[in-house]
C-alpha cells in the first residue's frame, strides 16, 4: 500500500524543486556529436519560431564563423545585443555582456558555445556560469554544446581522438538543462560538408582536426552524443515514474567513495566515480587519505592531488582528507561512518616490485570489508618512475647534509671517547643519531644517516681501523643488523613525528573553532558577532578579514574589519549576498579578484558576506582547511541569525508590553476623561435651564470651569506623555534659574493653591541650572497639584532648592497625610495611584510624567514620608557651571 | 467716547464665539474673521483697536498676519496658541505682537490683558511723564534714580538698562532676543541666561517675594512682562 501513495518529504522536496524551477529561466540546450553538425542553426531556426509565436527574443552571443546561413539568419532577429570588449594582453575581444542581458532582461536569449571560457577579467570564468546566472534571473536561454566538452566525457573522447579538450562544463548544469535537442548528422554527411568548407576549424588546430574527423571518430563521437541523450530521456523517464509513485521498489540511496592516491591514475578515477554515481544516481564523495608515506610527497605530487579533489568537486562529490596511519582502517571507518557502500580505487600498477612487496591493497580492503563493493579502475598510463625519480630531485638536500654532518660529529665523538666505551657502545651512539636524524629531518634523511653510520663504524671504528677491510666476518652480521634496526627506528620515528604533527594540526583546528563557538556563543549584539568573527577568522588564518552585513534595503556594508583592512570590492560582495555563492580569488566566479568572499548562510537566510584578503589564502586550495573555514562562516552566520532572532524577541516583548500599557491606559482613560465628561454634559445642560436663580447658575458655571480645567491638565500630560515615550520631544536645555520656574508654576496654580498655604524657601544666590525649563515647570506643577489635591484645605506645601554636592535638589513637601506605606517607588509606575479606588481625579500619569521628564535631563526624583507626617518629593538634577559675565565674576 | 473696537481672528468658530459674546458683554465692539486673509482686510478697513490673532490659521500663518498688520499699524496685537507651539509664540512676539495667551485660557485673563494694552496705548500718547510707579517703587527717569519705599535703590547700569527696557513697553511681553539686543546689543543672543541672572537681581532689589514676583513677571520659555 504504501509504495502507491509518495513520500510527504519526497513530494515537499518536489514542490521545493518546482518552486524553484518556476522562477528560473528555462534552459534548452542544442547538442552535438561535434562542430559542424549544425547545431547553431538548428537553434537559430527554433528561436525564430519562438519569435513567431511573440516572444521576446534577443541574440546575446553567436559566433557564425563566417557561415554565410547563419550570418542571413542571424540577420532575421530583431535584436541583438552588443558585446562586451575586454582587453587582453593587447588584444580587444568580446564577450558576452551579462550585465546588459540582465538589465534588458529578454523572455528568451541567445547563447551560443555553452562550454567557451572566459576571457581574464571577466564575471565568470565559464560562460555556463554566465547562462546560470541568467537562469537564476527568470531568463530563459538557449545554447548549443558538443558532447566532447561534458566533464565526465571529457576523458573518453579525448582517449578517442587524441585530442584533449579543456573548456568542459559539468555533468550537473547539462542534466538540470530542461529540454535537450540532439542535433544529429550521419558522419557521411559531415565529412561532404566539411569538403565542402562548410565546417569551420580555427587554423591553429587544422591540422589536429584533421585527425579529428576521421570517420571512426564520428562515429564514435555520434554515438556518445546519442548515449548520452538517451540517458537524459531515461533520467527523464524515472523522475517521471517517481513524480506520479509508480515506481514500486523502494531503493537504498547509494553513497560512492572515490579513493584518490597519489598517482595520475586520479583524474580518470574520479571521471569514472562520477559517471558511476551518476548513473545510480547516486551520493559520491572523493577522499584522500594522507598517510605519513604519502605526507613526504612532493610538492607537485600534492597538488596534482588536490586538483584531482576539486575536480571531484567540481563533478559534484562531496570532499575529504582524512589523515591515518593506515590508508584501509582509515577509508573503511570513514566509508562505515558515511554509510557508502561502493568504494572506487585505482590498480596500483605503479611499481610493478611494490606489489610484490606489499600486501595487495585491494585483496585487503576486500578482506576487511566485505560488505562494501569495490570497484577497480584500471591504470592504461605507463608507469610513474619518472615521476618518482623527478621526486628524488626535488628532495631537500640540506636534510640530507644535515644528516651527514650529525653523523661526523657523532662519529669524532666516538673517536674520543673510544678509550672508555666499548665497540657495541659506539654503535648505539650512531643509532642514537639516527634516531634524532629520522625524527628531525623525516625518513629519506633518516634512512641516509643509517648508511652512513654503518660506513662510518666499519671505516672508523672497526679493526683494521681506516679501511673499509674487514677482519672479522662478525662484524658483517653487525652491520646488517646495524642497518636493519636503524632503518626501522628511524621508520618508527619518522611516523610518530608525522602523527604528532598531524595531531597537531587537527588540534589546532578544533582549539581555534572550539575558541570562535565558544566567544559567539556568549555574544548579544552584532557589533559583538562582527568584532568576534573578524579577530578570530584572521587571528586562524593569518590574513586581513572584512564583514560585510545587509542593511534593511538587502543592500550589503561593511560592519566591520580586522586590524589590517582586505582590499574589498562592495560590488562582488553584493553579488555573493545576492547569489549566496562563494565568489573571488580560490573559486569559478570573479577569479581575479585579490579577496576571497563567503557568504554567511544560516539556516533562514544569507545573513551577511565574509571577506578574506588572498594574501595568504593558498591553503583554500586544501579542503580541509577550507571546510575550516566554511565552518567558520556557518557558525559566524548562525551567531548573527541568532542575535537577529533575539532582537526580534526583544522587539516582541516591547510590543507586548506597548499592548500592555495601551490597555491599561486605554481603561483608565475611559474612566478618568469620562466622568468629568458627565459631569460637564450634565452640569451644562442643567445651566440651559434659564429658571436656575442667578447665583445657581454662578455655581454651575464655576463647576463647568473646574471640570474642564482638570481635564486640560489631564490632556496635557498625557500629551507630553506621549511625546516623551515616543522620542519626539528634543530637550531645549539652557541654564535656567529655578526661582524663575518655581515662581511661574505658582502662578500657572494660583487658583488651585489658593486654598493651601504655600511657603518658598530659594536662597538668592542659587546657581543657575541646566534645564528645559517648559518642562521642570511641568514637574513642578504636577508635583504641586497633586500636593494641593491629596492634603486638605489650609494644609502647608513647601518648596525649597538647594545646591550640594554638583546636584540641584528641589524639595516639595506637605504637611499631610502622607504616602501609603510601601508604594514610594510604585508612585512612579504609569496609571498608578495611591489609593486604587479614589474619587480624585488624574489617570496616575502625573508622577510617570516627571520621572520620565527628569530622568530626560539624567536626574533622580524620588518620594518619602516626611519624619512627622506628609510626603516629601526630590529632585535632583546634575549641576554644571553656567559661563557668566564678566562683571559678576 | 465710542466702545474699543477689538478684530479677532480666528478659525475655530466656538472660540471666536465665546470670545465675542464675552467681550460684547464688556461692552466691546467686536469684528469677527474665520481667515487670516479675511482678517487682514477687516484689520485694514475697519481699524480696530486691538486685534487678537489665532497662531493657527488655515490659510496664512498668524506670524505673517502680524507681519504685514506691522507694516502699517501700531496696534496692539494679542496672541493665541497652543501649548506645544513655544518656538511660534515666540517668532510672533519677536516680529511684534505685544502678548500672547495660552489655549485653553480663561476670558477675565483676556479682557484684562486686552484692557491694560488699550490703556497702554493711550497713556503712550500722552508720553512724557518721567515718572514710573509700580508697587512701591518709584523710577525717575529724568535723573536715573529709583526709589522703593522711599529709599534709595542701587541698580548697576546693567541692571537699571534691564530695567527701562522693561518699563519703556510696560504691559507687553519682551522676549530674551529683544531684551538682549536693548541691554547687550548684537551678539549676546545666545547668552540669555545672562538675563535670568540680572532679572534675579533685581527681584532681589524691588520684590517683596522674590520668588512670586508681583510685577517683574517671567514668561517662562519666552522672556518678560513688567505689570
């Protein structure tokens, strides 16, 4: 039952892929067993149907090597875009312009010579990238490609001609193409047209093509263009049976290793892997795994070695470099923990005598795991002394010379001290010396210090002294085993040395990202983040470090560098933002750039672009130090993303409590602004009444002005209330004298105070102080009213000022009833009150307003119970020193 | 002698309504304006006394209702603004309205002012008098002597500058730009807390109650009105 109905994960990945596929431009691509089969044409015709049908159609780059057909074709399109001129060593040369394309932004464009590189200078290094870019901009292409420039065909073509081609495009971009026309003629045919001169041939390469189009190759070449079509149809056919759940067998997803070694064998190795994953369809990965044998590479062994791995990348594997003692326990735990089960390794024909000598690699890889399959793949290149023997020149010599002068010196050492050891002593001071020798100048040196010494002793040491004679046969089987242990010791040191080394590194690089975690995990704020990323990225890889972040219009800025500054291009970061892609120096896009860029993906989006300056960025070459570095960037992006979230968490709680605080208000209003409303409908209509006598409608009259006038305060205050909490208010701060504003509250309250006694206590001679004065009026006045609303009538309110200790103190205090006991600081609370239920007017906003006003100016206010009875408020304002004119100084 | 005849100008027909009828009843003649254009030709042609201007006008601005009024007239300007508009209040002042009131405000606090600036016109026609009286204080201006009960007050030249500037528009609110440019002259404008320092010292000299002056009042944000 359950093979009828699809997987949910598998139909959610499906829509995924729709999704995507609907936005990106479409792609066709014409392809062809080989130049000439008219492949140009055949797109060119198809196009101008397009145009028939009213699509828009632009030509973005042709090359009709003088073909007159196509040049009188090409003349039916309604537009053509310019190309790019590029400068190149002198020359000027064209290129497709994909800036243009993107601005003009065509339903359909043109594109001939899929697999062309670009000239230096260029966006991209392949014009495949060139089109994939115009995909991911919803333009749809066509293009025209010959089999021969499929990356895993590649090498198979070239076996069959002899002719190699390097401009290739990858397997993946030909399968994600989503429609393939095969342009096909009978080799008879092409070989009439190519007498006819209808085929074009650079005239550098005439005479390879004449090779080139032998018959058989055609042939051969027809029938892989065929093949691989075929496949094409296939893959199409399973997707199909996939989509609509007929496929009724449900298969293990396959994992291919690639087992990359050290000899040339490689390239076609991972051409094979990956034809091989391709057609199981499935995962593959290309390992290499460093033993200390293969650690004394040289160095155009290493990085043929590397060039192999990022092919394999390229081919779409996944990489690794493992780092073991033992190449088949170390690839048979990692093939374990990926869960492959399919291993490719190349015959190790290299030396015909190390298979002799070693146990057979393969007969032991199968032995130890023989739940794995493994595939061999056969070695047709003649075997790799020479490359050995070019090794042996390239080898340190100094290494060597310093083996040899440790050896003298051990040896004159001996000499003196001959009189008190014995012989077999002398010979464990040379072994001694082999020993240091392996561990400090590796195996080969090691190896050469162990001959030496067994030359040394005979000639030194052993009787007759000074001559490689020997007198006793004994000291034969002491030599030999002489030899014999200090070559295995030196081997056994040699390895240590190695393992420690690698150990080392391995530590190295868990210390550094176990440092960067742990830093941004304790980080809150992206200025934090940026600090963290940029000390450690170049602090691990010893090179000038910029990180650019978006701003809210996805434009991208720099957020912050190293010490040293990278040389940054803010164009090329955009574009890395933009495409998520890596781009700059070490990658396909924007090669010559002088930076690295990387973009800092986190699981919800592209969070920002990391820049390294290239100066010593050779090591990105090294996958394993690359991927160092791409864990680097996901954790810097997750650090950021998790900030990002944390903002939005803050952002959410502020809201809340803005919800919060509205309602409250929102109640409290309702009941502060409408019972004087009643009041004054009520005490109004009441006054229409023109029977009232006349000193009643005095009252009413009195009443109205009352009740009006509170809510004026209460409008008022909320009001500023409003201001201040929403940053609208700008503080007028100018050095104001507190008597001044002391005395035009008093007067502004002259009708509330009446009833109270008031008392001001401000010493003449009070510094002025630095104040919005509208404001600390409006303090004191809320103070105030508030003073003569909760004391009874004939009730002292004092006011005094005092300046101490750089603070201007303003008391207010009454003699009455008091605060209650407990809810001084709650006063300050918005919509609070002391008592809850209270026929005194005023939403509690009165005393929020002051706090908010004087802490506006960096002051404190504060209430108490004074000593006997009443309530005491302070404020206090910092006090500076107001300039003063001269005479009163 | 023929009732005062006071222009309001006013856009807020509530207001101006109760303005009027409060000031019929004082026995004012009252002319009524919704615009500010509207009140410059009713200012023009029908030459009121005093004209009180709303600050916040739908077409003109209450500032170039007082500008262009200036051009022409001496009268007294009132003016009328909301809390928020400081900065107005005191642009209108500086160009030459001779007072202003807060919204809301009471009608006994308008009609006294609008009395004591009619007053004050009057008495500046027949200038002359080199006396000056308020409280107990007594200002002879021919001989530069102030008195306060009686006895001989010292005033600095500062101070006593302060001082006659303050008496020569008695009734009007002067802003600090205008005090200071009659005290200091040019360039001490942004010194105004030089003022606070001298009106202080003189509270201190002529007040009984310093802190709740009687006569030398301060507009808080604006400047100072001497009553």
């Amino acid at each position: 039952m359950n093979e009828e109905r699809p997987d949910p994960d598998r139909l959610l990945a499906e829509i995924k892929r729709e999704e995507i596929a609907a936005q990106r431009g479409k792609l066709k691509i014409f392809i062809g067993a080989c130049a000439g089969v008219g492949k140009t044409y055949a797109m060119l015709n198809a196009a101008q149907q397009r145009i028939a049908e009213g699509i828009d159609v632009v030509i973005g780059v042709v090359e009709t090597h003088g073909r007159s057909e196509t040049i009188k074709l090409l003349e039916k399109f309604p537009e053509v875009l310019p190309l790019r001129k590029i400068n190149y060593r002198g020359k000027s040369l064209a290129e497709l312009d994909i800036d243009t394309a993107l601005q003009r932004a065509p339903q359909l464009i043109i594109v001939d010579e899929l697999a062309h590189t670009n000239i230096e200078g260029s966006r991209h290094v392949k014009r495949w990238q060139d089109v994939d870019e115009l995909l991911v901009n919803g333009i749809n292409v066509y293009t025209t490609l010959n089999v021969q420039h499929l990356e895993s065909l590649n090498d198979v073509v070239g076996g069959i001609t002899g002719i190699r081609i390097w401009e290739t495009i990858p397997d993946r971009f030909f399968d994600s193409a989503d429609e393939v026309t095969l342009v096909d003629l009978p080799p008879d045919e092409l070989l009439e047209r190519l007498k006819e001169g209808k085929v074009y041939i650079p005239e550098q390469v005439e005479h390879a093509a004449k090779n080139f189009f032998r018959k058989g190759n055609l042939i051969a070449l027809r029938e892989l263009a065929l093949r691989r079509t075929a496949d094409r149809v296939d893959l199409q056919m399973r997707a199909y049976r996939a989509d609509h759940a007929i496929a009724n067998v449900w298969q293990a997803r396959e994992r291919i290793i690639a087992c990359i070694g050290p000899g040339s064998i490689g390239d076609k190795l991972v051409r094979s892997a990956a034809r091989l994953a391709n057609e199981l369809k499935a995962d593959w990965l290309a390992v290499y795994v460093e033993t200390p044998a293969l650690q004394r590479l040289s160095k155009t062994d290493r990085q043929r070695i590397l060039d192999h791995l990022k092919l394999a990348e390229e081919l779409g594997a996944e990489t690794a470099t493992l780092a073991g003692s033992d190449l088949i326990a170390t690839l048979i735990a990692y093939s374990k923990s990926r869960n492959a089960n399919k291993l490719v390794v190349g015959h190790p024909t290299d030396l015909p005598w190390y298979q002799q000598w070693h146990p057979r690699f393969i007969d032991t890889l199968a032995r130890f795991s023989p739940d794995i399959d493994i595939y061999v793949v056969g070695n047709d290149k003649p075997s790799q002394i020479r490359s050995r023997v070019i090794n042996m020149g390239t080898m340190k010599w100094w290494n060597y010379a310093w083996a040899t002068a440790a050896c003298g010196v051990t040896t004159i050492l001996a000499a003196g001290l001959l009189r008190i050891f014995d012989l077999s002593n002398v010979v464990m001071l040379l072994l001694l010396t082999v020993v240091g020798v392996s561990i400090r100048f590796g195996r080969g040196a090691g190896a050469w210090a162990a001959a030496l010494s067994v030359l040394l002793f005979d000639f030194f040491f052993v009787p007759p002294r000074f001559s490689f004679v020997v007198s006793d046969v004994q000291y034969f089987f002491t030599f030999t085993l002489m030899l014999l242990i200090a070559l295995i010791i030196g081997q056994l040191a040699a390895k240590l040395q190695f393992e420690a080394t690698t150990a080392n590194i391995r530590e190295r690089r868990a210390q550094a990202l176990a440092a960067l975690s742990k830093e941004l995990s304790g980080a809150l704020t992206v200025e934090q983040v940026v600090e963290i990323a940029n000390r450690h990225v170049s602090g691990t890889f010893n090179s000038s470090v910029a990180v650019f972040l978006p701003s809210s219009q996805e434009k991208i800025k720099v957020a912050g560098t190293s010490s040293s500054q990278p040389i940054v291009d803010t164009a090329v970061a955009q574009w890395v933002y933009d495409h998520q892609l890596p781009a700059g120096f070490g990658t396909q896009t924007l090669s010559a750039a002088v930076s690295h860029y990387l973009p800092l993906q986190a699981p919800m989006r592209t969070r920002g672009v990391l820049v390294l300056e290239a100066k010593n960025l050779l090591f990105l070459d090294e996958p394993e130090e690359k991927r160092l570095l791409d864990t680097f960037a996901a954790q810097i992006a997750l650090a950021l993303e998790r900030v990002h979230y944390v903002e939005v968490a803050q952002d959410a709680l502020v809201l809340m409590e803005g919800e919060r605080l509205r309602n409250s208000l929102l109640s409290a209003i309702s009941h502060d602004l409408r019972t004087p409303l009643t009041a004054l409908v009520g005490l109004a209509s009441t006054l229409t009444d023109s029977n009232l006598p006349e000193n009643s409608q005095k009252e009413l009259a009195i009443a109205i002005q009352n009740e009006a006038q509170q809510m004026s305060d209460l409008v008022t205050n909320l009001l500023d209330m409003a201001r201040l909490q929403t940053g609208g208010v700008k503080l007028k701060k100018d050095w104001q004298s507190i008597e001044e504003i002391v005395g035009s509250a008093c007067m502004q309250l002259h009708r509330v105070l009446a009833t109270h006694k008031l008392v001001i206590s401000i010493p003449p001679n009070l510094p002025l102080c630095e104040c919005d004065p509208i404001l600390i009026q409006r303090v004191i006045v809320n103070l105030l009213s508030n003073a003569a609303k909760f004391t009874s009538a004939g009730s002292i309110i004092t006011i005094s000022a005092a300046a101490e200790n750089n603070e201007m103190a303003i008391v207010i205090e009454d003699n009455g009833p008091g605060l209650p006991r407990g809810q001084e600081t709650r006063l300050f609370d918005k919509f609070t009150r002391g008592e809850t239920e209270s026929n005194k007017p005023g939403v509690g906003l009165g005393l929020a307003l002051c706090k908010a006003i004087i802490e506006a100016h960096d002051g404190k206010i504060f209430a108490e119970n004074c000593i006997d009875s009443g309530a005491r408020f302070t404020i206090k304002l910092p006090l500076g020193i107001a300039p003063m004119p001269e005479e009163l100084l | 002698m023929k009732a005062p005849r006071i222009l309001i100008i006013e856009d807020e027909n509530q207001i101006r309504r109760f303005v009027r009828i409060a000031l019929e009843a004082e026995n004012f003649d009252v002319i009524e304006a919704d615009s500010g254009t509207r009140g410059l030709i009713e200012a023009s042609t029908r030459q009121p006394d005093l004209v009180i201007v709303d600050l916040g006008l739908p077409d003109l601005e209450g500032k170039e209702v007082i500008r262009q009024i200036r051009g022409w007239s001496e009268m007294p300007i009132v003016v009328l603004s909301a809390r928020d508009r400081e900065e107005e209040k005191v642009a209108a002042l500086d160009i030459g309205a001779d007072d202003y009131l807060t919204k809301p405000f009471g009608m006994p606090e308008l009609i006294a002012r609008i009395r004591a600036h009619l007053r004050r016109r009057q008495s500046n026609e027949n200038q002359g008098d080199p006396i000056v009286h308020f409280g107990d204080v007594i200002v002879d201006l021919a001989a530069h002597a102030v008195t306060r009960s009686g006895v001989d007050v010292h005033l600095t030249p500062i101070e006593y500058r302060l001082l006659l500037s303050l008496i020569n528009v008695r009734g009007r609110v002067v802003t600090h730009n205008q005090l200071m440019l009659a005290v200091w002259g040019p360039n001490y404008s942004e010194r105004s807390h030089y003022l606070r320092v001298y009106m202080g010292h003189l509270r201190q000299k002529l007040e009984h109650n310093p802190a709740q002056p009687e006569f030398l009042l301060t507009e808080l944000g604006v400047g100072y009105r001497l009553v």
